[in-house]
C-alpha cells in the first residue's frame, strides 16, 4: 500500500498546540507530555494555576463540528448526573485568536485545527479478572445509559445493522486496497457476513437504540483504587443497542467470557434493564467491528505513525488471516435453528449407525 502522506497534522507542532492554548488564556508551566493517541494528537499540560489539562487536537475531516459538539454536550450530561468522565472545559477566547462553538463554548479552532480541553484523569487498566471490578463497571455502563436514552444523537453515526460494515467493504474495494489473490474470497465472505448481521438486527423487534459510549474495550477505561473506574472520552461516541457497550469487556474461552458477562450484567441490572435479546448480537457486532477495523487501517495508512504502529497491516498475510477469521465469525453467527437442525442430523447418523 502506497497512499498519498496524510498531511492533517502537519503544522500540529508543540509550539503550535502551546499558542492554540495561550489563545484560550490556558498557559503552561512548562511541563507537557504527548499522549497516546492514534486518532487525533492529545496533549497533557501542567498549568500555571495548578491545573492539569489534557488538549485533544481532532483530526481534520473526521468528525463535523456538530459531531463533535454533541460528543461533548453528552460528556456534560453524564457530568451532571455524576457519571464519571472526563467532560470539556468551557473555553475563553483571550486573545481574539479562536473561533469558539457550541454551547457552552467547548470547541476552538486555531488555525486549520481544532481541539478541546478537558482535566486529567489518572488511573490504570481495570484488572477484569476481578468479579467485582466487572460488577462496578456493569454498574457505571448502566448509568451512562440511562443518561443516554434521555435524548437521541441527531448527528453522530449510527452503529445498527449491516450499513457500517457496507460503508467499510465498499471504501476497500472501490480504493482497490486488496491483494488481487484474496480480494474475491474476502468480498464473498464479507457479503455474507453482512447478511448474518443484518439478519440478526432484525430479528430482534423494538429493538432499542440509545447513544452510547461506542468503543468500550478495556483501554478506554481508568480505574482508581478510590474511586473506581471512569471513562476517558467520548470520540467515538454513537447510537446503537446497549450491549455494544459490554461485549469489548469480555475476553478468553466461552467458559471465561461467560462468567464475565455474568459479572457485568449483575452490576448492570441492579441499576438499569437490559434486554438480554441483544446477546444475539455480540457476534455480529464483533464482526463488524473487525470490517470497520480493517477500513480504519487502510484509511489512515497515510499517516507516518500507522505503519510504524501496524507493520502488518496490508500483507497477503494479513488479508489471507482476515478471510479465515471472518469465516469463522460466519460459523459463529449461524441462525440457532440452523444449529439446532445440524445437531439432530448429527445425532440421527450416531443412532443409525448404531442401530445397524
């Protein structure tokens, strides 16, 4: 893969984020430390009044200001209802230099950038070994969804049905991102995939969408030994069903992952439903995230620090890998009659056989 160098962040030097937030009257001590961030440039800042800030510069393109205002006006709501998060600071422009929006005026651009300030956070990985750390975070997931189900995104993506993962196969495909060698076996059984999801979403009826977190997996979040856990932000933010927010926890055997989710719905459900239909779904959504997964990687292939990151990202390899383990998710997410019809097959040869 050879694309064109993504150039998005290219004046984003630390002189540059230093001005943007002089321009907000947030002035540094001089101590500062870039974060790990793939998607956009994120800055800690130790300020002048004691303060500790963390600056996310967006990635230009990505997300609309309106995408970006209601991921912060969401961050606000969970705040006042005392759900732990990092929410954005109110910004101020002292110097003449911002365009400020939203409101609250959470949103500046400098320049052809634009960023958002928020306090630091601490914490570690949440040890999800632990029975009761799951609980606590069951708990807070359910509260952050209460909060989510006040009111609908009108702007940020919807994460429902097979759509996303069509938005992905059709970027790959039409940029011609594939080695020709894989490409038809990943398209068929993409196609197919797609189908399962789609089939899966509308076999569960007034199934109830609400805006959620979006990308729930254990980096996401922090856990203070005090305080417990909290998230980080809300960048990828979107409207889907509830359990997209718990399936990222869940790792190891079935054996594993089924006491995990015990765990997690027990804190969960002592504050909030859950529809436990949506278990169907945990494939399909697993599936589609590895479709958007790949498209992400292609799409972002032109920034210096992916290949850096995912030096296998693109190989024959890699797509050959992607081929067998899509068509183990297309096992995974067989219809349960169609299971169930297999079963009696194999169990009316076993007696057959020994009948004779």
């Amino acid at each position: 893969m050879t694309p064109d160098l993504d150039r998005s962040f290219g004046n984003l030097t630390p002189e540059f984020m230093l001005d943007a937030l002089d321009a907000a009257g947030l002035y540094g001590d001089g101590r500062m430390l870039q974060l790990n961030s793939y998607e956009n440039r994120v800055l800690q800042l130790h300020l002048e009044d004691g303060r500790i800030a963390v600056a996310k510069f967006y990635r230009p393109g990505r997300w609309t200001d309106a995408q970006i205002l209601e991921e912060h006006l969401f961050a606000l709501e969970l705040a006042a209802a005392e759900v732990p998060v990092a929410a954005p600071w109110t910004l101020a422009d002292i110097k003449g230099q911002l365009k400020l929006s939203g409101s609250p005026a959470t949103l500046a651009h400098f320049g052809d950038q634009r960023f958002a300030v928020t306090p630091r956070q601490g914490g570690r990985a949440p040890e999800l070994d632990d029975p009761e750390v799951l609980t606590w975070i069951g708990r807070l997931l359910a509260r952050l969804h209460l909060v989510g189900r006040q009111r609908p995104f009108e702007h940020r993506l919807s994460w429902v049905g097979a759509e996303p993962g069509q938005i992905a196969r059709d970027w790959l495909l039409d940029n011609k991102t594939l080695p020709i060698e894989v490409a038809n076996a990943w398209e068929s059984v993409v196609n197919a995939c797609l189908n399962r999801i789609q089939a899966a979403f509308d076999a569960i009826p007034d199934l109830q969408l609400l805006r959620l977190h979006g990308d729930c997996h254990p980096g996401n979040i922090l856990w203070t030994p005090d305080h417990g856990p909290h998230f980080v932000d809300l960048d990828d933010a979107v409207t889907g069903p509830a359990v997209q927010d718990l399936w990222m926890l869940l790792s190891g055997d079935a054996l594993a992952t089924r006491q995990q989710l015990a765990c997690v719905l027990e804190g969960y459900e002592t504050v909030a439903k859950f529809d436990r239909r949506e278990l169907k779904l945990i494939e399909p959504l697993r599936t589609l995230r590895m479709i958007h997964h790949s498209a992400w990687l292609a799409k972002r292939w032109g920034d210096p620090a992916f290949p850096l990151a995912f030096p296998w990202f693109g190989t024959p390899n890699y797509w050959h890998d992607q081929v067998a383990k899509l068509n183990e998710q297309l096992e995974a997410m067989r219809p349960a009659d169609e299971v169930v019809l297999d079963n009696f097959k194999d169990d009316d040869i076993a007696f057959d056989e020994g009948f004779k």
